[in-house]
C-alpha cells in the first residue's frame, strides 16, 4: 500500500550501501569495505526492485555503483532496474555495458 502513494522510487546506491553494510565511505579506515557489489546490498536492491515492479511502480538508481562497477550496472539490469544514472565521465565507457545487458535479457 505504502509504493502505491508514489509516482516512483530512486535508490542511492551511496546511502543504502552505507546503510546495510554499516560503512563510512568517507572514513579512510573503513573506506575499502565499502562495495555496492557486497551481497548484503544487492540482495537489498533485488528486493527493492521486485516489489516496486510489483506494485506497479518504476524504480531506478542513482549513486557512484554503476558510473565505478560495469558489473553492477549488468547486474541491476538483470534486475530489471528502470532507469541508471551515471557520472558524465563515465557515461561513454557504461552505456554500451548497459545495452548489451539489455540485449542478453530480450
């Protein structure tokens, strides 16, 4: 009932990884534990995902993951994500990762 109140959703990759894994990306003695890949938090997008489609709802993502990690944004793909932003600098290298996931899932 709560996804049906909005329009759509956007995940911070940056914040919900902070928050499942309990990490300071900014600390200089936490920083290198701090993945988006880390299962705890893909499993957490997977689900985020599954249940905003099955209410009917678009959801994408924003945040460092797919812009740093080509393997993630094919993972969120496969997830059926609705929509990935990305870094400027990083959006030449990222859009083809993307369309040949997209392809592999038609």
């Amino acid at each position: 009932e709560f996804a049906r109140r909005f329009d759509g959703f956007s995940i911070g990759s940056n914040d919900l990884t902070q928050l499942v894994l309990g990490v300071d990306r900014d600390s200089e003695q936490l920083a290198g534990l701090f993945d988006e890949r880390n299962e705890a938090v893909t499993s957490m997008i997977a689900q985020v995902i599954d249940r905003a489609h099955a209410a009917g709802i678009k959801i994408g993502i924003c945040g460092q993951g797919p812009s740093n990690h080509a393997d993630f944004a094919e993972f969120l793909v496969k997830e059926g994500i609705d929509s990935i932003s990305l870094n400027p600098d990083t959006y030449l290298k990222t859009v083809p990762v993307i369309a040949a996931a997209e392809n592999q899932q038609r």
